[in-house]
C-alpha cells in the first residue's frame, strides 16, 4: 500500500502515519524527520534545509524532490510506503505522480486530515519532539510518562525551534498557499480520503482504517 498523508501543519499527520506504518507493516517516511536528522549531523543537506525550515518557509523543490525519490527507491519500500510531508507543492505531487508512472505503480490514497486553524496553535505549542528517534508527544494529549523525556528512547525532549506561534502563523499562511491545493489535485486523481483530525487520537486512526481497510 502506498499512501501520503495530507494536512496542515500540527493536523496530527505523524501521530497517524506511524500508527498506519505499524498496521500495515511499511515504512513511515517523513520528510520533516529527514531533514532534521540532516540538521542534527551537520550535513550539507542539512545546512541547506535549516534556513528554511526556521522561517516556517518550505525547503525549494530542487532539493526535496530528489532526496524523497531516493528514500522510495530504497529496497525496504518495495511493498508499500506512508509518506508524512510529501509531497507538500503541485510540483512535488507531479514528480512523485511521474516517477510512479514510469514503473508502472500509483499511490493508494492520499488521507487528508482536516484540522482547522484555529486548533492548530495549541496542538502545536504542546507538541514535545525527540530529536532521537522522531517520536512526537503532547503535554496535554500524549504525554510522556516522564515529564520531558523520551518514552521510546530516553532522550530529553525539545519543543520544535519551528513551532514556536509567529512561526507556526507563518507555516500556516504557507500551507494555505501552496500545500491545500493537492486536496484538489488528489480528488481528482480520484483517490483522496478525508478524515476528522479534531477528534482524538484513537477516533481519527479508526476512520482511516475503515478507508483502507
Ligand atoms: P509538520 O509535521 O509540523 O507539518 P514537518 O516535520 O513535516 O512539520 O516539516 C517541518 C519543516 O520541514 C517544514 O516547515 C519545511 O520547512 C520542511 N519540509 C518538510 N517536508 C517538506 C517538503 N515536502 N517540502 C518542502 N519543505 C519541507
Ligand atoms: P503533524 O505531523 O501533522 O505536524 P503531529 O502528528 O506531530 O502533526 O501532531 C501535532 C501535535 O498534536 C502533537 O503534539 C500530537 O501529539 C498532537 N496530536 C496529534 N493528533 C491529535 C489529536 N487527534 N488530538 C489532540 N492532539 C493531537
Ligand atoms: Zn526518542
């Protein structure tokens, strides 16, 4: 099964996507994930991106393109994957349609999880990442059994530089800009499936389920 996950910034992507990777035995890839594990080494990738990522501006298509085409070619996603922040433009879309296309293959579904602004800021400010392993917390939603540290890992978790509120305004108007339009793109693929990302965690997971069965 091959699907990406649409919606906005904070709408609860990851959260799903990993659930969904671990039903459906297939990688979670999130190019979020990517690039700040490039930041934490110090790659050129990495240096590339942060600029970017700190102004809540989207990493140019040039350099996100490639680096996700890769990551799909690689043998674990043979079987199907689940992509968390990718495509994010109508550019990223049509690559991944191409590339896709020239091997005979095309996406399942694109899951949007519909979130209004409004509820995105508090998610947000709650949000507790570990830079470790990816793992993602909320003090108030999903807190970690201990105060501040990672349940999986045991590294301290951080809340993202990028999630601070004058950003996250900014990768809002940014989403709303470039990112939204792919609802349409993938209703007209005929393969988009919406969900209610302001119900809990376990509610939203069972509606997704019931789509991909
Ligand atoms: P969130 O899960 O909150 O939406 P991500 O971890 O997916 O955030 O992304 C964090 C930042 O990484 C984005 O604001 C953007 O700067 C960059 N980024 C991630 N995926 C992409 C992409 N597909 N295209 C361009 N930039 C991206
Ligand atoms: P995205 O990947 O779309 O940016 P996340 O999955 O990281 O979003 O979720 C953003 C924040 O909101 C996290 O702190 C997460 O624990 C929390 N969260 C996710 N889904 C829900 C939900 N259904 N209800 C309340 N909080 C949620
Ligand atoms: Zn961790």
């Amino acid at each position: 099964m091959k699907l990406v996950m649409l919606g906005a910034p904070g709408a609860g992507k990851g959260t799903q996507a990993k659930r969904i990777a671990a039903k459906y035995q297939i990688p979670h890839i999130s190019t979020g994930d990517i690039f700040r594990a490039n930041i934490k080494a110090g790659t050129e990738l990495g240096m590339k991106a942060k600029s970017y990522m700190d102004q809540g501006q989207l990493v140019p298509d040039e350099v996100t393109i490639g680096m996700l085409l890769d990551r799909i070619s690689q043998d674990d996603c043979a079987g199907g994957y689940v992509l968390d922040g990718f495509p994010r433009t109508i550019p990223q879309a049509e690559s991944l349609t191409k590339a896709l296309a020239s091997r005979g293959e095309k996406l399942d579904y694109a899951v949007n999880v519909d979130v209004p602004d409004e509820n995105i800021v508090t998610r947000m400010s709650g949000r507790r990442a570990c830079l470790g392993c990816g793992a993602t917390y909320h003090i108030v939603y999903n807190a970690p059994k201990k105060e501040g540290i990672c349940d999986v890992c045991g590294e301290k978790l951080v809340l993202r530089d990028d999630d601070k509120p004058e950003t996250v305004q900014k990768r809002l108007a940014v989403y709303h800009d470039q990112t939204q339009p792919l609802i349409d793109y993938y209703k007209q693929e005929g393969i988009l499936a919406e969900v209610d990302g302001t119900q809990d965690m376990d509610k939203v997971f069972q509606d997704i389920v019931k789509i991909l069965g």
